[in-house]
C-alpha cells in the first residue's frame, strides 16, 4: 500500500508536465481542421482565382501530410458568385454548421469586407488573397483577418507612379463601380496628386460588363495623357481587347491597366498586352523556388498561376504552420501566431504581417515582352523593377485601422 501510495503521489505531482507534453490535438475542435475557400468559380475573376485558389489551397495542405499533430485537415470550396450576401450566407453556414475554421481566397472587394466581417464576428480567421481594397485593413480591419497578397496601394505606388514620372500627368479612369474599383481610384489618384498630377474624369462601369465602346471612346476624347483602368480580370480584359480594336492607347495617349494577372495575358495574348507595364505580386519565372512551384501547379492545372493563387496557397500554409504553432484551430489564437511569424515560402521571402492583417513583401513593377521577345507559353514579363515591402504597401499606422496604437 505504502508504495501504491507512493506511485500514485508520484503521478498526481508529474500531471503538468504530462498535461504540457499532451498531443496538440487535443485542443482542436472538432477533432479536424477545415479549410474553406470561397471564390469566383464562373466569372469575371474565375481564371485568376477560381478553382486555381482551390488547387492552391489543397498544394499547401498536401505539404502537411494532409494532417497536422495526427488531426486531419479538410478542405472545402464553394462559389461566391461575387455576391456580398451569398458570400456572407456561405460563412455563416460554414462557420456554424460545417465546422469551417478559415476561409481563404476571396476575390471580389465587396464579399471579402462581408465574410471577413461574419469571420470577425464568429472569432474565426478570414485569408484574403484576391480581393484589394485597402479597406480590409484599414476601418474594417479584423483581428482575425489578414490580406495577403495585394492592394490597391500597392498597385497605385508601383505602376501609377512609375507611369508619371515617364510623363503620364494627367489621367482619366474607367473604374469597376463597386469597392474595388472605388478604392483602386482613390489610392491611385491620391499617389498622383501627391506627385502633382491630376484627375481629369472618370467613366464608372458595372462589374463583370461586356461592352467597353463607349468608356474608351469617352476617356480617349479627354486628351488624358493616360487612360487608367480601375478594374481587374474579365473587365480588364474585355477593355483592353476593345481599346486594341480602337486603336487607343497606342500613340501618345497611354492605356495602363492597374491590375493585370498572367492569365489576363494568357487570354488576351501577346500582340495586345505587349508593351502594358503593371505592378505583380507574383511571376511564375522569378526564382528557382517560383519556378519549381508553378511546374507542379501547371501539371494539376493546365497553366501557371497567378498572384492571387500564389498568394492563396502561401496564406493557407502560413495559416496551417500557425495552428501547428499554437496547438490550437482557436481564431484568435492562431492570428496571433500568424502575426509572431515570419512569412518565407515560394510566394515570399522575408513577409511580415502587420497589427493591421496586411502581410508586406516585395512587389514587382514588370513589362509585357513583345511577341519576338517571348521564348514560349506563359514567357510574357521583363521584371523592370522589384519593390521593396516597405514602400510598396502603406505603413500600420497610415491604414487608419482601430486595432493599431501610436
């Protein structure tokens, strides 16, 4: 009896650190973690995000063995239909009923503020790659939501201002009318004018609009030195299309696209983008890591990816490598891991996250290579001019969000 005593004494006094030792998964709900990504999969942006984001997704929970301390991790999708209250029913029903954890993609302005808003709300985290408005993490900035791969600072401080300094003072834009193409405007005029340039007008379209004709042919007769487009994937790509038929943008008179993805180019082809200079956050040919990646991605796809695929993959690994981390899917508590770590994958190198959500790294001003100059598919950018994180996206303090002191 003495030594049964003793036994269990013995076992009573090493419960902590026994308890401390204990598997990670036993602080994970529902004994899984799953994965949501929620994105445009019949489109205007379902080439650029689409089920590419769910492939990506699904690349970065591969390299976990598919399980993280022995917990499985789940991956589930469904299409927003760039539709704020469909993408909010989706969260919701995800969150409450379906055991979803993380949501990640989310293009599409205006369902990125809705879902990362019922996220905030559920304690939840919310991994925004492809939506831009600077909005996200700034007055509706989110403990428990990031951005990660873009914005429309980002842009506007790369090709806006690389454009006016070779002379495009005065610009005229043709903008998405929803929050994207709102704020895409904003930041970039605002760039401008701190330059001294300026606005001259500005043509609003809908999301997602087939005819072109009339927004050219109304910023063309402005004399702008600069045509700008504040709009993205399908749009962008029906405009330029239609600028080329128009023959503008091809004298004096500039058309610059704020955003353009890969496969924007991909389907427009060479003979109309040639020439177009942009702001990327992602080039498939830029190192030996991006390359390998993309090889991979390529042969599961059928082409390479963009940034916001790029960035979907690298959001959902930091994520995953977080909740490894904390030993917990606990929204909360992963967000602050996923703040404490340095982001180094393929997507980038050196990334930090802010207070704010916004993950900085460098940014890449790039040129369109001619028809000539392309060696093949997929072949189409010069990198002009990498910027660094900390000038290419707006400091903490100046995104006006709430979770951020002095």
């Amino acid at each position: 009896m003495p030594q049964h005593r003793l036994c269990l004494a013995s076992l009573i006094a090493a419960m902590p650190a026994l308890l401390a030792g204990a598997p990670a998964m036993a602080q994970i709900s529902d004994n899984a973690i799953v994965v949501g990504v929620l994105t445009d999969q019949g489109s205007v942006y379902s080439d650029a995000s689409g089920t590419g984001s769910i492939m990506a997704a699904r690349m970065a929970v591969e390299e976990f063995g598919g399980k993280i301390n022995g917990v499985p991790i789940e991956l589930v999708s469904a299409d927003h239909q760039n539709k704020p209250d469909v993408g909010s029913a989706v969260a919701r029903q995800w969150f409450d009923k379906e055991r979803v954890d993380v949501i990640a993609d989310l293009p599409t302005s205006s369902v990125a503020l809705a879902v990362q808003e019922v996220a905030k709300q559920k304690g939840k985290v919310s991994l925004v790659s492809g939506a831009a408005t600077t909005a996200l993490t700034g007055k509706a900035c989110s403990p428990t939501g990031f951005m990660w791969t873009y914005d429309t600072y980002a842009f506007s401080v790369g090709t806006a201002k690389a454009v006016f300094l070779e002379g495009g003072k005065s610009w005229y834009f043709v903008t998405a009318d929803y929050a994207f193409g709102h704020a895409m405007q904003a930041d970039a005029g605002q760039m401008l004018q701190s330059l001294g340039g300026k606005i001259i007008g500005e043509a609003r379209h809908p999301l997602n609009n087939a005819d072109f004709s009339s927004f050219l042919l109304q910023a063309q007769s402005s004399k702008a030195d600069v045509i700008g487009l504040a709009n993205a994937g399908g749009d962008t790509i029906n405009a330029l299309k239609q600028a080329a038929e128009f023959d503008i943008g091809r004298g004096k008179q500039r058309l610059v696209p704020m955003v353009v993805f890969i496969n924007d180019v991909h389907s427009m082809g060479l003979r109309v983008a040639q020439g177009l200079n942009f702001t990327t956050s992602f080039y498939w040919d830029r190192t030996p890591e991006t390359r390998a990646w993309s090889a991979e991605f390529e042969k599961r796809t059928g082409k390479k990816p963009s940034g916001p695929q790029a960035g979907t993959y690298s959001a959902v690994r930091h994520y995953l490598k977080a909740v490894e981390k904390a030993g917990s899917d606990e929204g909360v508590k992963v967000a602050e891991a996923m703040r404490a770590m340095p982001v180094n994958d393929m997507f980038a190198q050196g990334g930090k996250v802010l207070r704010n959500g916004r993950m900085i790294h460098d940014m890449y001003l790039v040129q369109v290579k001619t028809p000539q100059e392309s060696k093949g598919p997929w072949d189409y950018y010069k990198l002009l001019r990498t910027l660094p994180a900390a000038e290419a996206f707006m400091t903490e303090q100046a995104s006006g969000c709430p979770l951020v002191g002095g």
